[in-house]
C-alpha cells in the first residue's frame, strides 16, 4: 500500500526518532486520495493562521475543503494530528510527554538534555525546526500560531506533571533554553558550542532542565 | 544592577544619518562635528560589515571617512566602542565583565540574572536589543558580524575569569539562555513567561547561570 502522494512534504523522514510525529497516519488513498488531503491541509493552514491553535475547528476545516468531518477525523485523528501536518512540525508533544517527560522525576533533565540533542543533531529534523524557528521569527501570526498551539499541547501537559509552584513558568523556562541554545549552536554557530559535541553539552543542560523541573 | 553602560554615551545622536545626505557637505564642518561623525559610523558599519569585526581596522576606517586616525581614536577611543557606535549597540562589555562576572564566583548567578533582568526591563534598551535580535535573525553577515563582537570582547573575557573545563562553552551557554530567554518573554511572548515578574524569574535564572559557570 503506497502512501498518498504528496505525503512527503508532511511527513517526518524515515529514521526519525522515536519522537517524531509520523503523526500523519499514512494510508492507503481512499476516497481522500491526493488532492483531498491537499486541500484539506490547505484548509488547515487557512484556518489555523486566521483562528488559532485553539479556536481552529475541525468542522470548519472540514467544510472549506469539501469533506466530511467524519473523513477528517478518520485521516488525521486528531486536531493536534492535523496542525503537525498541516505545518509540518517534526516533534510530536504527546510523544514527547509521555516518552521524556513522564517517568522518575530525578533523572527528567538527563532524558530531556538526551532527547533534544538526539532530535538537533538529525540534519533533516534540525532543518525542518529551524525554518520554523526562521518562519516564526519573521511572522507574528506564525509565532502566536506555534506558541498557541505548543503550551496547548506541549506545556500544559508536562506542567500537569509537575508538584512545584509556577508549574507553566518552569516548563516555559525549560523551552527557553532549548530553543536559545538551538539558535546559539545551529543558527549563529557560535565556537566553542557549535562544534561541541553532545555529550559535552547534554549533562550541562540535564542540569540546567533538572533545575528547572525539580529544583 | 548596572545600567545599560554606554548607552547615552555612544548611540549616535539623532540626525547623525541625516549628516551623510546630499548639500551637508559644503557647510564648513569642523573636525568631529555631527558630519565627521556620521561620516565615521558610515564607514565603520561599512567595514564592520565587510571584514568582519576581528579583522575590520581602525586604520581603514578613519580612511574611508576621510579623517585622521588619530582623531578617530580620540573620538571613540577603541574598536570596541566605535562598534558599538556605529551599531547603536546598548551593552558595553567591559562593564558588564567589571560589575557583573567579577566579584565573588559565589553569587555570579544571582548578579547576572539581576543585570540581566533589568537590561531587559528598560523598554528602550529591550526595544534596541530586540531590534539586534531581529536582523540578526535576518541576516547571516549580521549575525557573523554580531557573533565575532561577542565573542572577542565579552566571552572571552569571561571565559578568563573561570578555573573551569570548557570556560567559552560555559559562558555561551550561558548567553544561550539570557537570549532564550529573552526571546520566548518578549518576542514569542509566551504566558506566564512574558508577565511572571522579575523577581519570580531571577532566582530561577540566576541558578542556571551559576551552574554553567562555577557547577
């Protein structure tokens, strides 16, 4: 069974880790064959700019592309499903979750310093965040677009998880440092750190996650 | 808390780029007047841009702006300075290295999370340096150019008063999380983080930096 053409641009590469979204749900085309998909990911992205992660319908999606929203569903399960195809976001929050932050609080920053080098250090991933990181640093729309949809899906769950005041502000503070030493290593590659390698890097910034998290 | 060294003192005054238009010319402009001025910051941000910071000259400079080098040092007394001139650059290094980095190795965290913080709360001063932020983002020249400025004058630096391994990589992690953070509260301006109050943030951050540079 082929997957639907055109897929390619929104799905994550093989070899992706374990992360990865593959969120996509490629399937056999059936009556949301090529164009149907098309047009519904066009409808997505029209809905999600206009909307917001959190006020963009499913229904509405499904109306102003010309399918059922039971198809919808049946396609991309989910609203969170449909925005990381739709985007083409390579990291899945509900993965992340449950596969990095979840388990023995004590070693949580070992995991997260673990997991973020692991997903940086694949060109393909690292391209594909950092022309979001471009996309978004060039458009507002697109920044409150991602940040909506990432304390959604991505920050609330894991402060739900947390047994400390300023739950939000600590895992918001955990993204910070992520994101700022993504720009510092890929982007302005400043030396040392952009040919550090990750092993060097990883218990420094476990530390700094653990404290975050933890401390 | 220091204030944002240097910034009265050498952001070009208004009506400097004014000076460089057509007809200013034939006025009998005195030596170091706001013509000479404008002239030199010109040639600078043109020689900056060009040659990078390291290898740009105060030589050339003064040449291109038709001036005496002599005069040019008398003016700005240093590259460093004249960089930061001629890029409306509100953050002196050497100060910041002086009041916040020296001093006891004990509470660098807390001094460098409290400098930091009230940079970022000055709205003139975030508003310049968000403006770095941008078109540096916009710009690998911009970013190479600001990159080899930080380096050579403020990681450098730093990294000398450490008796650690890896003193640059620390101190760029560091920088990693004060832009990262700087970024998700006031760019992406993601909640509780763009409204937790200063003091909420500062024993959080200030962990962090201590941990990179004494942990």
């Amino acid at each position: 069974m082929c997957p639907p053409a055109g897929a390619e641009s929104v799905r994550p590469r093989a070899g992706d880790n374990g992360g990865m979204s593959g969120g996509t749900k490629a399937r056999g085309r059936r009556p949301g064959g090529e164009d149907t998909r098309g047009a519904v990911l066009a409808a997505a992205r029209t809905e999600f700019a206009a909307r917001g992660y959190q006020k963009a319908s499913m229904r509405a999606i499904a109306r102003a592309a010309g399918v059922d929203a039971a198809l919808l569903h049946h396609y991309f399960g989910s609203k969170d499903r449909l925005f990381m195809a739709a985007l083409e976001f390579p990291l899945d929050p509900r993965t992340v979750v449950e596969s990095v932050f979840a388990g023995d609080p004590a070693t949580v920053g070992e995991r997260v310093a673990g997991f973020v080098l692991g997903l940086w250090e694949q060109p393909p991933v690292r391209e594909r965040l950092l022309a979001l990181v471009r996309t978004a640093a060039a458009s507002e729309e697109v920044a409150a677009l991602m940040r909506d949809f990432m304390v959604t899906e991505l920050v609330a769950r894991v402060a739900g998880l947390l047994d400390l005041p300023d739950p939000e502000l600590r895992v918001e503070l955990v993204m910070s440092q992520v994101v700022g030493l993504a720009v510092a290593r890929y982007v302005i590659a400043v030396e040392p750190l952009a040919s550090a390698p990750p092993e060097a890097l990883a218990p420094l910034l476990g530390r700094t996650v653990q404290g975050y998290l933890t401390g």
